[in-house]
C-alpha cells in the first residue's frame, strides 16, 4: 500500500467534520479504487512511479463554490463540488513528481448543497457526502463524464465504493 497524504479543512460553520473519520472514509475510498483494474489501469497514476498519493479536500458553501466556479471556470452557479485534477489535468510532460510524491489535486464540497441534495433523496447527509467525495476521487484520477457512458462508469463505480464499506446508494 502507497503511502496517502490528505489534508481536510472544513470552512463551513453548521456541520462539525470529524476530519479523522473521513480521512480514513477518504483512504478506504481511493484504496478501494486502486484495487479496481478498471481504474487503476487506466487513471492518470498507471505510466508513474510514486510512493504517496496527497490531495487536498476543502468543506465550504454554496456561496464559495459559486465564486470558485465563477472565477476558475467561467461558470455561474454554486456547485455541490469542484474537483482540480492537477495531475491527470495536466499534459504528461508537465506531470511531476517531487520525492516519489504525487499532488493529484483538490476537491472543494459546498457542504450546504450536500445537506439539501441528502433531504431530496432523504439519506443522511454523511452518507451523501461521502458519495461526493467518492466522486472527486475518480475526477482526481482522471475519470469524468463527458458521454452517458462515462457518467454510468463514474455512478457504478462510486456505488461500489460505497458499498465495499457497507453503505447501499441507490438514490440517482
């Protein structure tokens, strides 16, 4: 097992992150991908050498996503979550490695819209971000969802996540 360097920081005042419990929620979710041949074999780690993986997760709100989204993606609306794949983003020739370690980004959460999108489909919140960071870990991969196909691969593969840890989704 590759070393694993995250860093969780939680912004938004109404939902105390037990940042422990999902760091380790977070591990278990890109150890359980790593262990897929789908993923592992055809993300953006597959040509590189590395001893750790780090990326970061920010919680904020739906009022930072928007301004996030509006001034680094000329979008114009609040988003459930951003994802910066830094690496699988990047041309291969600018891909780097600093000590065996590779940065694959960050995933920024506006937890306010996980707390609605959890009462729409009436689960628990937890259980409804923990589906969202399943979903930036693919992004941070390099897995999006272009086509109909891709976003069914992305969908079946983060249920999967989940349900390796004892948690059913059903809730698309």
């Amino acid at each position: 097992m590759k070393k694993f360097n995250l860093y969780i920081e939680n912004q938004y005042q109404d939902w105390n992150i037990d940042t422990d419990k999902y760091l380790k929620i977070t591990q278990d979710i890109f150890d359980f991908y790593m262990s897929c041949p789908e993923i592992k074999d055809y993300c953006c780690l597959k040509k590189y050498d590395y001893d750790t993986i780090s990326f970061d997760i920010l919680f904020t709100d739906s009022q930072a996503t928007h301004e996030i989204n509006k001034e680094y993606r000329n979008k114009d609306y609040p988003a459930d979550i951003i994802t910066f794949a830094v690496f699988a983003d990047s041309p291969e020739e600018e891909r780097f490695i600093l000590d065996m370690e590779i940065n694959l980004g960050e995933i920024i959460i506006g937890l306010d819209r996980i707390i609605e999108e959890a009462a729409k489909k009436e689960i628990s919140k937890e259980t409804e971000l923990i589906f969202m960071i399943s979903h930036g870990i693919l992004h941070l991969l390099g897995f999006d969802h272009q086509t109909e196909e891709d976003f069914e691969f992305v969908v079946t593969h983060q249920k999967l996540a989940l349900k390796s840890m004892g948690i059913e989704y059903d809730k698309i």
